[in-house]
C-alpha cells in the first residue's frame, strides 16, 4: 500500500543518519511491552530521539517513551509537559544530547503522523521520524526501520509537510557490541550456546523455588501437628527445630544491638576516614600558604640584602622584632 503523505521525489539533503541499537532496542521494547500490556498487536506507541548533530552528520544514541492520548477521530496528541520535563533530565546527564526527532510503530506514516510531526517542529525545525514496523515478516533480512525526513511539497497547489525516505547506517560502540551479543544469546538460552548469565540465574531461580517448597512442606507439618492433623514425631520435630536454630537471628534485640554496633562502626570508620583527608587538605594548604608567604617575602626584601648582613636571598640581618609581625 502507497502512502499518500511520503513523496516519492529522491531525497537531497545530504543528511548522513547514523543509529545506535540502543534506540532501535528501546522501540522494540517499548512495543513488545504495550502490546503485552494491552493485549492488542495494533498499538501504536510514540517516543523522542536523542542525539548530536555536527553540520549534516546525525548521530542518534538514546530514546524515551512519550504518552500520548488518542482521539475517536484518530488524532494523536503528544504529552509536551512530560516531553519538556524528560528532556531537561536527560540534559543533566548527557548535556550534549538534543532532541533530533521522534518514532513511531506502524507499517507506513499516515495523516495522524503528519500531525503528531508538526507537535515537534516546536523543538526542532526539521525532525527526523524513524518508523518500527513489528509486523514484518521475521524472515527478512532487512531491518523493519525506516527513517523519514520532512519537506514541503505542493500538492494541488498548496504546500503540504511530507515525508521522505533517508538512508541511514547503523553503527555499534565497544559496549552496546556486547550488550547485543549478550541479548542475541539470551534468546536462544535453551539452546546448547546460551547466555552464561541466563544460565546461572536461572539455576538461582531453580535453587530457591526448591528451597521455598521445603519450607512450605515443613511449616504445612508443624501446623498439621498442632491442629492434631498428624501424629506427633519427636525425631522429626528435633530436626525441624535445629534446622531453624540455625538460621540467622533477623529481628530481636540481640540482633538489633550487634545491627547496630557494626553500623556504628562503619559509620565511625567513615568520619574517620573524613576527618582523615580533611586534616591533609589543611596541612597541604597551609604549606602553599607558607610557600608563597616566603617568596613574597624573598622577592621583597631578599634583593635588597636586608639588614645589610648577606647577599640576595639572605636573611642573616633581619630584625628580631620584624620577624614576629605576620608578614605575607
């Protein structure tokens, strides 16, 4: 199916779009976990992207989730309180990242992406729309992501914003190489080449539901026994008893006590430690103080042979009395 808002005109802009996979995680995510959420693989969800952009260089690193409402019409309106509010939080964290343009899921743009398109040329004058389409089929090979640039184009003798395809690249830092790779290996972690991770949580998860069950067998016992359920087993009931003796105490006041004399301790080892590089901080600061109070007093009176008892420098004839007033 044509869209009827992407203008088929070649694209010369010259723009130079790079993604990171972080952003393309970030969409999929995103759409995996509405769809989840809301049982229904129709939805569509929105977001802004983040990046830095040099001359005609685009490079997108990040993303976030923008909530939106939706009108029986079909028109979608963007949080802008929440979006102003996201960005300047992400600006406290990476203060060279700008808001470059906005995404959304769906198998081609639409009017109501035109609209919700022209809700950010406020922030940006010419945003780029990056595409998500879940629905593609999983055997090809392509990346179901198309990024869109805006023009004005004249359709029936009136201009009108639409949209473009741009070609972009993606490209992959050191750590996000093996972010992905740890993902890629997460999903076939029943497979004989699984994540090391996935594996040794998942035995963690096996070994404590294990260990729930026992505790729940046991505490069903004890209260069998004292309903008169079941009979009374004095050996087995020994066990249960020294099995619970040895657990550590959580609550008492014995425990609060030690609780709170190792806290004390740390507590008291970190003053310490702070009291410890504040005593260095003033003692290196006294000796630069003491530093340049004696070459201020060299270059005032050291050329000039003070007292007239040495040469420059020489101090050998400095009055008693002048020693003891504070000099600089």
């Amino acid at each position: 199916m044509q869209s009827d808002v992407v203008s088929e005109a070649p694209n010369n802009s010259g723009l130079n779009v790079t993604l990171h996979p972080l952003v393309i995680m970030n969409m999929s995510d995103h759409w995996t976990r509405t769809r989840a959420q809301n049982h229904d693989a129709s939805v569509t969800v929105y977001g802004a992207l983040l990046g830095i952009q040099s001359g005609r260089e685009i490079e997108v690193f990040n993303s976030f989730e923008l909530p939106h409402v939706a009108a029986p019409d079909g028109i979608v309106t963007i949080d802008k309180n929440y979006f102003v509010t996201k960005q300047e939080q992400f600006r406290q964290v990476f203060k060279d990242y700008d808001f470059l343009g906005w995404y959304s899921t769906g198998a081609w743009p639409t009017r109501s992406d035109i609209n919700v398109h022209n809700q950010f040329l406020a922030f940006n004058e010419s945003p780029l729309f990056a595409q998500l389409n879940p629905h593609l089929a999983a055997t090809s090979r392509d990346l179901p992501l198309t990024v869109y640039e805006s023009v004005m184009d004249l359709v029936n003798g009136a201009p009108q914003t639409m949209f473009v395809r741009s070609t972009y690249r993606v490209e992959t830092g050191e750590a996000e190489r093996i972010a992905v790779d740890h993902v890629a290996k997460a999903v076939a972690a029943e497979a004989s080449e699984g994540s090391g991770l996935i594996a040794h949580l998942i035995s963690q998860r096996n070994a404590i539901k294990m260990l729930q069950t026992r505790i729940r067998l046991l505490y069903q016992y004890v209260q069998d026994v004292q309903n008169g359920t079941l009979p009374r087993d004095h050996n087995l009931l020994r066990q249960i008893s020294s099995l619970c003796n040895r657990l550590p105490t959580v609550d008492g006041q014995e425990f609060r006590k030690e609780f709170l004399t190792d806290q004390n301790d740390v507590l008291l080892i970190a003053y310490l430690a702070a009291l410890t590089k504040g005593a260095a901080d003033v003692n290196s600061l006294v000796e630069r103080f003491n530093v340049a109070g004696s070459e201020r007093v060299r270059r005032l009176f050291g050329a000039k042979g003070v007292g007239g008892g040495g040469g420059q420098g020489s101090f050998s004839g400095f009055p008693t009395s002048m020693m003891g007033m504070g000099l600089p």
